[in-house]
C-alpha cells in the first residue's frame, strides 16, 4: 500500500508540476475560444439582421417602383447605401432608382446611383452592368470621353455585345465612323442566335448601314 500511496503522490506531483507550467496557457485558450465562440454568434447574429433589413429596404424599394413613386425610390436607395452598403439588396436598389430617374431624364440622379452600383457594389455582374448604365448616362449629358473611359475594359459574356454597341454609338457622336463600324461589327459578332438579340441586331445593322451614306 505504502508503494501505492508513493506512486500517486509522484503522479500528482508530476500533475502539480506541469499544470504549474502550462495551466495558466490552457486557461487563455479555453478563455480566447468561449470569446471567440461568442464573438462568432455576435456577428452570425448581427449579419443575418443586416440582411433581413437590407431585403425589407428593398423591398419597399420595389413597391415605391411600383408606384412609380421615383423620388421615394430615391430616398429609400439612399438608405440603403448608407446603411448597407455590402448587401446586393443595396446594389439592385441603386441601379432600380438610377433607372428610374434616368427614364424621368433626372441624369445627375440616375449618374450618382450607378456610380454607386459600379465603383462599390459587391457583386462583379452587376459592377458591369452598371458600368454599361452609367455610360449611357455620360453620353446623354455629352460626356463622352468619360462614357468611353466607363466601357473599358469590355466583359466577355453576354454583356461584351452591348458594350461594344454603346460604345460604337459614343464614338459615332466624336465622329470617329471607322472606329464606330469596328465596334459595332464587333457587337454583331459577339450577339448569339438567341431571341432577345435579334431586334438589337437588327438595330446594329441600321447603323452600320447608315455608315454607308
């Protein structure tokens, strides 16, 4: 027994020792993971009210559009952005108002919501998209130089057409025509065969052909 008791209080000793060494560590690391467990469900809590804030936002966006309320949609769009301006909810907002003000020929409002949408909205799709509004937008107001500046570069996929068709158009008003007719034969060349692009197609070749006097 004597031998047993000798053991144990060796093994405790040991036990006494190395928790004298490293027990204070094991106290921060199980103190900085419950803090961090915690700080984890904070944000996981915080995002998704963020979320559900932004899509209410938009949608009374939407029914204000619906509405056609576009001064609303203004207001709204505002608070979106300067609430939450990394949510998509807040990207769509802003090109949905700047669309409205643009179709009222309000340019300086359509032109700072697209801005907005282009420079500093979070998904790249939409950042293109934009871009391409917000071109129009220069060229209505005779900028020109600065649509030109908002196409490039020119995205591949289904929006390279209508790029380079804008950007036929804006080099036509500087009556730059050679370089006009490159960028809408390119604009055809990058149209598929689907069906919502044969009226643009259409419209391509009725430049083009304009060209030829």
């Amino acid at each position: 027994m004597a031998a047993y008791d000798l053991e144990e209080q060796e093994q405790i000793a040991q036990l006494k020792a190395w928790w004298a060494q490293y027990g204070n560590l094991i106290v921060t690391l199980l103190l900085l993971l419950a803090l961090g467990f915690a700080g984890w469900q904070w944000w996981s809590k915080y995002r998704n009210n963020e979320a559900v804030e932004a899509s209410t936002l938009y949608f009374n966006l939407q029914r204000a559009a619906g509405n056609d309320d576009a001064a609303q949609v203004h207001l709204i769009a505002n608070e979106m952005i300067d609430k939450h301006g990394d949510s998509v909810h807040t990207q769509l907002g802003a090109m949905l108002s700047a669309g409205m003000q643009f179709q009222k020929s309000d340019f300086d409002n359509a032109r700072l919501h697209f801005e907005w949408a282009a420079d500093k909205g979070r998904d790249a799709t939409l950042r293109d998209l934009a871009r391409l509004r917000l071109a129009a937008v220069l060229l209505q107001q005779g900028e020109t130089d600065g649509a030109l500046l908002r196409l490039q570069p020119v995205p591949e996929g289904p929006l390279r057409a209508r790029f380079e068709d804008l950007r036929g158009d804006t080099l036509a008003s500087q009556g730059k025509t050679a370089e006009a007719r490159t960028a809408w034969e390119t604009a055809v060349g990058a149209l598929d065969n689907a069906a919502d692009n044969t009226q643009l197609r259409r419209i391509i070749r009725i430049k083009l052909e304009s060209l030829e006097g």
